[in-house]
C-alpha cells in the first residue's frame, strides 16, 4: 500500500477545500480546533457570517500576535477582532439561534462518521472533551453538517466506518466529509466518492475507510494549493 504520510493533505488544504463550498453571505459556525482555519479561506467574492457559541456574530480575522484584545474570543477562546455590524448577544439567545435553526452551515471535527451520517466527536475517555456540548445542538439545528479530518486515526484505523462505537453527538446528520484524502457525500445511508487526490489508487483508499465507498458518475481529483502543504 502506498504511504499516505507523504501524500495526504495537510490541515490547511483540508480548510481550504471545505471553505470552497460555502455560500457567500451563509451563517456558518465553526468547531473548535482544526474547524476553525477553514475562516482563513474564504473565496475570492464569498464572505461567509461567521457566528460563535459565546455571544458573537460576523466578527473579523484574528488580529495580528501582540494586539490581542482578550475581551473579544470566539467559542475556542480565540482572539478575535470586530468588523462594521459585528454584533454580541448573552450566550443563551445565541443557542437560541442555533436551536431555531438559523445557521446554513456547521462544520465540525470528527473522531469516527458512519455511513448513515450519524457523527462521533467527543470522548470521555483519557484527554477526551470532557461533555457534547454545542455540537449537540450544532448538528441538528444547522440547514448543512459538513466534517474535517483526517482520513485515519493516528494509529491507522479509519474514521470512516459502518457504525460509530464511540459517543454520538448526533444521528443521521452528516452530508459531506472533507478528508485528507478524498471529498465524501454521504447520501441514502452510505458514502459516495465525489473526489480523491490523484496520488492515491481506489483500491488503496477503500482499504482505509471502514465501509463501502460508491461512486456516482466521474470522481474528480481533489487538488488543493501547493503552498498550504
């Protein structure tokens, strides 16, 4: 098998690619951690609204290291800076947005996603994110769940799988996965490729995802920019 280390996408390409889907002008909430770099790629043209779990919507790019303004950080407590119509709002009537349905997009980590959409991305294992928290409500309230990660576990094992043994956070709820090697819709109970680095051969990729992937017409080559490798 080929050594997907020298030819997996990187973090940002990953970002980079997910960033590509989202609508100018949709309400979009970010995960914390690795979800949070897709804000860095926005397209030319396209300018996501871009709502946090502690009170904050259409807020700006990080500021530059040293003009941190600790008052103002988003859910990951992350510096943030303001833009004209930048608004803040008690934590509860921003649940209430999630919750009434008002974001477009949600897009989340992952620890494993099954076939069937259902998500795992919190622990209470050693290190784990000690409770569901916002996910819960992210991922069932928000119009598009979209996924970032790798394609496998630091051990190897695969993210993508049949059924999840570890927690949900939500059921049913995933419709595409931006993976570190191949873009995957999930779509009437199982994964259909849409697209796949070029460097990887379809056998190899099936024998690192843990459940049957369908094609649907021609799979496109995944090809991010050089420079975020």
């Amino acid at each position: 098998m080929i050594d997907i280390s020298q030819i997996k996408l990187s973090n940002a390409q990953i970002a980079w690619r997910a960033a590509q889907d989202i609508e100018d002008g949709a309400y979009v909430n970010l995960g914390i951690g690795f979800p949070e770099m897709v804000a860095q790629f926005q397209p030319e043209g396209k300018q996501a609204i871009f709502h946090t779990e502690n009170g904050v919507l259409d807020f700006g790019k990080a500021p530059e290291p040293g003009n941190e303004d600790w008052d103002l950080i988003n859910a990951g407590k992350k510096a943030i800076t303001l833009k004209p119509g930048t608004s803040f709002f008690h934590h509860a009537d921003s649940f209430a947005m999630v919750r009434g349905g008002h974001l477009d997009v949600a897009i989340l980590g992952a620890y494993q996603i099954a076939q069937n959409g259902d998500l795992a991305n919190w622990s209470t294992g050693k290190g784990g994110i000690p409770a569901v928290g916002g996910a819960m409500d992210l991922v069932q309230s928000a119009r598009r769940i979209a996924v970032v990660t790798d394609h496998v576990t630091k051990k190897g094992d695969p993210k993508l799988v049949e059924s999840c043994t570890m927690p949900l956070t939500g059921v049913g709820c995933v419709t595409r996965i931006y993976t570190s090697l191949a873009v995957v819709d999930v779509a009437e109970g199982r994964f259909v490729l849409r697209e796949k680095i070029p460097a990887i051969p379809m056998d190899d990729l099936q024998s690192l995802t843990g459940a049957q992937l369908h094609t649907d017409g021609a799979v496109n080559d995944l090809v991010c920019p050089a420079e975020l490798a």
